[in-house]
C-alpha cells in the first residue's frame, strides 16, 4: 500500500473506554439494583478490564429513585490505585454533595440546544455551560478531576439539527474553563458517522490538546458505526455501557448507550487496544441479565466472541 492509501487506514493505538453502565445505564433502566449489586457490578466491570467508571450521580433521589444510594455506592467501592470513580453532577448543590465523598472526578452536563436546557433544567444552552463550568472549577479547587460533557450535540429533540458552531464554540469554553475532557453526547441518538467524522474532527482540532470523548446511543442502530467514525476522527475516549443497558428517555421502546461488549469487539479486533478482556465483559453482561432477568440490547453478548481461540479459559 502506498504511504497514502496507509494513512487513510491510520488507527490510534489504544483507546480509552469510560464504562457508564453503574449510572447511565442503571439511571434510565425500571429494575433498581441494591447498593451491594451495584458494587459487585463494578467490581466485576474493574475484573473485566474497566479502569475509568460513572458510578453515581448526585441528583435528587425523589426524582431520580434509581441512583438515591450515590453516597453508599462511592463508601463501598474498592479503593485501586488506577482506577477513576466519576460522578455526574448537574448543579452546584450537586457538587458540593459529590466532593463530601472520596468521588475521584465530577462529570458535569452542558446542552447543545437551549429548548432542550430549558426543557431539562430550566436553563439556556449558555448559561448549562456557565453551571458546567463552575462545577469543574469546584472540582479543581478540591483537588479532583473535572470534565464536561455537550449533551445533544448531534441533535435535539425540539429543534432538531444542531449547529455544529455552536457545539465548536461551547466546546472551546469547555475546554478553556479547565475541563480535563470535552466530551460530545448523542443523547437521543440521532447521529450518522458523517456527522460524527466532521464534529469530532473539528472539536478534536478546536480544543487541542484536551481530549475528545464521545458519548453514543444505539438508539436508530448507528452508535456502532459511530464509536468507529469518531475514533478515527480523533476521539482517544468512548463511553460505552455493559449491555448496553439504559434506554432512551425521549424513545421509551429504543434501546440505550452503545454496548461496551460491541465496542470492545470491534475496536480490539481491528488492533485497537481498549485494556479490557472481551471475554470478562461478557461474562459480567450474562450476570446482568440473570439479575435484571431479561435479554439486554448488546450484541456480540448474545453471538459470542469470535474467532473462538480468543476466548479465554
Ligand atoms: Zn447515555
């Protein structure tokens, strides 16, 4: 192959996977874990390779049942030296919950779309950004780590297409506020790889060197196809959630975030390292699915893993 044609083939070396499935995935599922088998499934995520997890979020419990043990969840975790809790917080009073435990980094959420913010917290998209923004200097100030993420970046439920401007310059603030990682979230799953090429690639140039992550859900079957556009667009994170657990809370029958199984899968078997062992994740999916008692939306849980060698003993 010539040098050119090679480099159109380029693919990072490593990728960093966030595992969302503790929060993202538990937050939007009807089945509530115990504080005891949301420990075990963070445990087992930790077994299976994860080294960066969202484990909680510090939102009202009356509004949010799923995640009222936050503060208990963060007490019993395992204390690993590698190993980094995020917590996702959307307001200061939030924060200043957070940072009373040993949480390592606060996630905090900005919205592409002001009908979206309104709709959600009462805010435009500006002033979501302004809230992020002081979260991660909260964060800073207690010596922890602080990272923001652009919800609706490829689509809003209200006004529909968003501009890529927009999310470019929200993003810039982001990243100028301190934020150790910008992230961009299709929070209703809307986005096409196209799409996902061009924004990752302009963020990814916009916010340098603070890294890209993104945030997908399967929602219409591209979150896939997407993981990969970004991925060689320039984003060196990806959440992904066990399962794919979590739905859509704008498509009550769509499915939720992108599987880690199904990302793990494709990434490290195109040379991409992900750090975590295939056959680990899955046998922490099949203990889901036992426990939530029903099949759950990822893939390659359900196919296996090929070719059969790989799999571990
Ligand atoms: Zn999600």
């Amino acid at each position: 192959m010539t040098e050119q044609a090679l480099s159109r083939v380029a693919l990072p070396a490593h990728i960093e996977i966030v595992e969302v499935g503790p929060r993202d995935g538990l937050q939007n599922e009807t089945f509530i874990m115990s504080t005891a088998q949301k420990v075990d499934m963070i445990s087992r995520a930790i077994a299976a390779g994860a080294r960066r997890l969202e484990v909680a979020s510090f939102v009202r419990a009356d509004r949010v049942p799923q995640m009222a043990d936050a503060e208990a969840v963060i007490a019993s975790l395992p204390n690993l030296p590698d190993t980094i809790y995020i917590g996702l917080v959307l307001n200061e009073k939030g924060a200043l919950r957070a940072l009373e435990t040993p949480i390592h980094e606060l996630g905090a959420v900005a919205v592409a779309s002001d009908s979206f913010a309104m709709k959600n917290q009462g805010q435009t998209a500006d002033q979501s950004l302004d809230i992020a923004c002081r979260i991660v200097s909260l964060a800073q100030q207690a010596k922890r780590r602080g990272q923001i993420t652009i919800s609706a970046a490829f689509g809003c439920p209200f006004e529909g297409e968003v501009s890529p401007e927009k999310v470019i310059s929200m993003a810039k603030r982001a990243a100028a506020s301190g934020a150790r990682e910008v992230a961009l979230a299709d929070t209703i799953g809307v986005a096409v790889p196209a799409q996902v090429s061009r924004l990752v690639a302009q963020v990814a140039e916009a916010i340098a060197p603070v890294p890209v992550r993104i945030h997908l859900h399967n929602t219409r079957n591209t979150a896939v196809a997407n993981v990969w556009a970004a991925v060689q667009a320039g984003a060196t994170v990806v959440d992904a959630s066990l399962g794919g657990l979590g739905g859509c809370p704008f498509a009550p029958r769509a499915t939720g975030n992108v599987a880690t199984e199904d990302v793990v899968y494709m990434l490290e078997r195109s040379g991409v390292a992900t750090g975590m062992d295939l056959a680990r994740v899955i046998e922490t999916v099949d203990w889901i699915k036992r426990l939530m008692n029903r099949e759950l939306p990822g893939m390659v849980s359900r196919a296996g893993i090929f070719p059969p060698a790989t799999l571990k003993s």
